[in-house]
C-alpha cells in the first residue's frame, strides 16, 4: 500500500507573532547562516513575500534568492527584512559550556 504525502511547509503555522518570533528564535539556536536565512524566507513568505520585499526595498527575486540555505544574505538585508516584518535582532549572553 503507497502512502500519499505532501511536502511540509511551516509557513502554513506561522500565524501570529508568538508563533514567528519562536520559530525564528529556535532557528537562531542552531547557530547555522543557511538556517537561520531559510527560517526568514519561511515567514517573508508566511507575511507574503512581495510586501515583506516592498517593506524592506528589495525586489521579490532578490529577497527569494537570498533568504535560502544557500543564499548567503548580507546583513543589511536581514536587518531590513526583520524590520519590514515588525521585528528587531536582540542579542543575549551565552551559557558558558562546562
């Protein structure tokens, strides 16, 4: 018997800023760039990907490039990306490892 499946896409749950701001969050843990750019091109495309590059005064193919596991954005674009999507980047001290 074959099992019918369909890609997940977590875009589909991220309604609400609690929700997006702890997504984004767990994918800031991983410490990872190509993660942590997926993770915003998932909720640039859960706000609508064309506003979200509008507010942020970049194309719509630049921003879809960019905010991939291998897009590699600069910093400037993040930046503008958080804000166009009502968010800030904080920062906090790390847990020092035994």
């Amino acid at each position: 018997m074959t099992i019918d499946t369909e890609p997940f896409d977590p875009a589909a749950y991220l309604e609400g800023e609690e929700r997006i701001a702890a997504y984004l969050e767990d994918t800031m843990e991983s410490g990872d760039a190509g993660v942590i750019a997926d993770a915003l091109g998932v909720v640039a495309r859960a706000r609508g990907l064309t506003e979200v590059a509008r507010d942020a005064g970049v194309s719509r193919d630049t921003l879809h490039r960019s905010l991939t596991q291998e897009g590699h954005p600069e910093l400037e674009t993040v930046v503008r990306v958080l804000r166009a999507l009502g968010l800030r980047l904080s920062l906090a001290p790390v847990a020092p490892t035994a």
